[in-house]
C-alpha cells in the first residue's frame, strides 16, 4: 500500500494545485517512483489511498498497466491518517501473510525484499524501518539492542534509542484488530498491538539513499541527488545554452541562446529556459517556463511560480 491522502502543506502553495505524491523527482513522478519500485520486486496488487486532489492521482495511474500492476485507489473524502488509511484498505490487504506500506512522500533506495525477509525471520507483527538522525521523544521510536522496537508515540513511557521513522512498514493482518477509521498507525495500531504482547522489529540500512520530499528542502535534495546519479544533457540543449555538469535535462526542454544551466539542476519536459536566465541547483517542473534574464538559486520552478528551499543545506 503507498499512503498518499496527505494534503502537502509544507510544499504549498504548489500542492494548492499538484498532489504532493505527483511531484517530480529526476522528472519522474514520485508515486511513479514507488509503483516502479514495487512492480520491480513482483508486487502484483497495490492500494494508494488518495483524498487531496484524488482525480488526478487517480488519472496519473489509469489502470495501473504502465506498471503491469492492478491498482486499486482507495478514496478518503477526508484524510484519515496513516491508521485509517490502511484501516480503510482492509479487504485488500487482510488475506496476505504480510503487506508492505510505503509513504509517498519519501524517496528511498532501501531493499524492499530485505525488510520482508527481516519480519519473516523474527516471526514479528511488523517491522519498522527506522534512521538514526538525533531523533527525540515522544515523537520518536524507541530500539532497544536487539533492534526491537520498544516505544512508539501512544505508549506511556519513552524506552530505547530514539530513532526516526523512515516511512516504510512491512505489516501483518494482526494490525486490523487495533486500527480505527481514523487516526495514526503508531498510536492506535502499533500502541496497541504491542501492549497486547505483539512483537515489533527494526529494519536498518545507513547506506540506503533517503529523501523527505515532503518538504521544498528534501524535495530539492532530491532532485540534485538524481542530477547526479542520472546526469543527462540532449546534444541540442548543449548547443545553446552555458552548461555546468551535473544536469538532467528533458529532451524536450527548450533552452534559449544564452542561458546558463548547473551544476545540479533538472528541467523537465516541455520546460523553456529564457535567454540570459541563470539556473543553479535548482529543478524546473515539466511545462514551466523561466522568464529571460531570471536567476535561480535553491529553488523550485513549477507552472505558476517559484518556491525558494531556503533551509536546504547545500551539499560541499
């Protein structure tokens, strides 16, 4: 299941207009990211939960054949939260031995087959997989050495290492008997669950890439981490305009005579750069056009306007 009903508001006022789940990294949607991910390790059946601007979520997925996946969209008039979300998806989910859920605003590079096999060889109820990034109670959860999980928020008292929450579970049926219509899966799935005797593990890889792309700061990150992983420069583009590797750079993209493009920036498809227009570090949303003689510096170019990821900490 991909949890994908959140309203974006860190990213307004460009999720006022895009879910946050169909911004572009690397110019590929995220919740393209994640379907891409899940079709590559023979998940056949997904559930996205969608509520803030739904119908175009559910037009980006169609019917789920440019994965070779069935789809299922599982609506919320309003956001349910993380618990009510899965609660909701219950008749597709309750017949499996265990399901994975992924939030959609992360960009990851964990091994999604690896947390599986963690939960099956501990025999737990679910597996968290989890950073350690000077995280804090009460928000935090708590690992003790054995890398079992001993806190979650809802429980009454702080244990354990705290550590942050990655956004990926692999979870078993046993969930259904806690959650609610509405709420969140720590405080009323996991709380529960683990009151009642249930076992919780850990899943913990510090090498795997990871991006909160919830935010302008993590979505920029984003993008210049793809810049540099997947750098691309259309011969005719380098014709025209003053480029600095790294870039990823759509074929269709239309640089005008004199701009100058990079180091770590993406520009989508069908994006016009105007003549004399200085982009650094920057991703330029498909479709968007950069005014002649503009200059951009840690920002986020979509269809109507700039957001500028002033709290990005530039990489050395």
């Amino acid at each position: 299941m991909i949890l994908a009903a959140g309203l974006g508001t860190r990213l307004r006022p460009i999720t006022d207009h895009v879910p946050k789940p169909l911004s572009p990294v690397g110019n590929v949607p995220v919740l393209g990211r994640h379907l891409d991910a899940l079709a590559a390790i023979g998940v056949q059946r997904v559930v996205v939960n969608a509520s803030h601007l739904a119908a175009q979520i559910e037009r980006f997925i169609g019917d789920g054949s440019a994965w070779g996946l069935e789809v299922i969209v599982s609506p919320e008039r309003e956001p349910a939260g993380t618990g009510g979300g899965i609660a909701r998806a219950r008749p597709w989910l309750q017949d499996q031995e265990e399901f994975l859920v992924v939030n959609a605003d992360i960009v990851h590079g964990y091994d999604l087959r690896a947390i599986a096999a963690r939960r099956r060889a501990s025999g737990a109820a679910a597996v968290a997989v989890i950073r350690r990034t000077g995280a804090r109670f009460p928000s935090a959860l708590g690992v003790d050495d054995a890398r079992r999980v001993v806190y979650v928020p809802g429980l009454e008292a702080p244990a354990g290492e705290p550590v942050d929450f990655a956004g990926i579970h692999v979870l078993t049926p046993v969930i259904f008997a806690h959650l609610q219509p509405t709420g969140s899966i720590f405080v009323d799935g996991y709380a529960p669950l683990m009151r009642s005797g249930g076992l919780v593990v850990a899943y913990e890889d510090p090498d795997a890439d990871w991006f909160d792309v919830g935010s302008p700061a993590g979505l920029l990150e984003a993008n210049v981490a793809a810049a540099r992983a997947h750098p691309r420069l259309p011969p005719e583009a380098a014709t025209h305009a003053d480029v600095t590797p790294p870039v990823l750079i759509a074929e269709d993209a239309i640089l005008a005579p004199g701009c100058a493009i990079g180091p770590d920036v993406v520009v989508g498809s069908g994006a016009r750069i105007g003549a004399g227009a200085r982009i650094i570090r920057t991703v330029v949303w498909p479709a968007t056009e950069v005014p002649a003689a503009t200059t951009l510096d840690g920002a986020i170019a979509y269809p109507g306007g700039v957001l500028v990821a002033d709290e990005l900490q530039r990489p050395a």
